[in-house]
C-alpha cells in the first residue's frame, strides 16, 4: 500500500521569530485512516505563503483530506 499525506497548515500560537504559520506534513500508511507527523514541517511569516507552499506539496504528493 502506497502511503497517504495530508498538508496542514496551522497558525501557531505564539509566533516563532516572527513566525505565525507552519505547514505541517502528515503521513499515513494504511490507507487515510490513521495519520502520523514525523516532523517534516516548514515555518511561514504569512498565511499566504504558508498556503502557496502547501498547495504546491498537495499537487506534488496529493492527499486525501486536508482537515485535522
């Protein structure tokens, strides 16, 4: 079975260096139903960014959901 990702982009709580913004890569291996972060994750000052980036992984990787 091939394994599943889902790209979240989340706004953190207390910014990071000026930070507000993570995308956070989520990988599941059997088949969507469970889904584990591995801490592959890259950090945006904008919201914009961060969904420009995430948009691009999604169409790279593809994904089954996008929701938490």
């Amino acid at each position: 079975m091939q394994p599943v990702y889902r790209h979240l982009v989340k706004q953190l709580h207390f910014p990071v260096d000026g930070y507000m913004y993570i995308v956070q890569t989520e990988t599941s291996i059997d088949g969507g139903n469970t889904f584990w972060f591995g801490g592959n994750c890259k950090y945006f000052r904008t919201e914009e960014e961060a969904n420009a980036f995430a948009e691009e992984r999604r169409k790279d990787y593809g994904t089954v959901n996008e929701s938490d």
